[in-house]
C-alpha cells in the first residue's frame, strides 16, 4: 500500500505522537469498535466521554472520530492498489502493534477523460 513509506518512525510523527497514537488504538480496540459493531454511534463516544471527564483530546470521541467520522482512514484504488490519503501515520501504528484490519474509506481513482 503506498503513501504510508514516508512514515518510518517515531520522528515522523508531529501532531501526535506514536506513544498517544497506540494508546488511541487500544481505545478503539477494547471500548470504541465493540461499540459501533454493537451499533453504537458518535454520541456514544461523546457520552463516555461526558460520563469520564475525558477532554475531546484525550477522549473516545476523537478515536471515534479518527476510524469512523469526518477524520477517518481514506484510500484512493488505481491499477496498481490501494494508496494512503488521509491517515498514513494511523496505517504504520497498526502495522507496529500487529493490527491486521483497520476501518477506511476507499474510493476510486478517476481517470481522465481527454
């Protein structure tokens, strides 16, 4: 999958960092993705965090966020594969912590018409 090479360690990380990035996915791992396989929503998140005292930063909402709403995993499919647009840094801490699957939006590359 390409797009993700650029990412090769914990330098490449600048708005967070790959330590807050695994605490995320064990976040999504043991409370957030149960829950929307459970059919949970966004507002479920939000009221978990309501009920801990979470901020949006440090919260369930922003992991919500991250997998399954405005800010999720996007692909884009050619001829050759799929490449990583949005969430290159989510893909590599996957890869690291021995995650096989993670939820992205795929959608195909158009091709010119001239």
């Amino acid at each position: 999958m390409s797009g993700v090479e650029h990412v090769t360690g914990p330098d490449d990380f600048h708005k967070v960092s790959d330590n807050e990035m695994a605490h995320g996915f064990r976040k999504l791992e043991n409370v957030v993705r149960p829950a929307v396989e459970d059919g949970a929503g966004s507002e479920h998140s939000y009221r978990l965090d309501q009920e801990a005292g979470y901020d949006y930063v440090n919260g369930y909402q922003r992991v919500y966020d991250a997998f399954y709403g405005h800010d999720s995993i996007r692909l884009e499919k050619d001829e050759d594969g799929y490449r990583v647009i949005n969430g290159a840094h989510r893909v590599y801490v996957a890869k690291q912590l021995g995650i096989e699957a993670v939820r992205a939006r795929a959608t195909e590359k158009r091709r010119r018409t001239d």
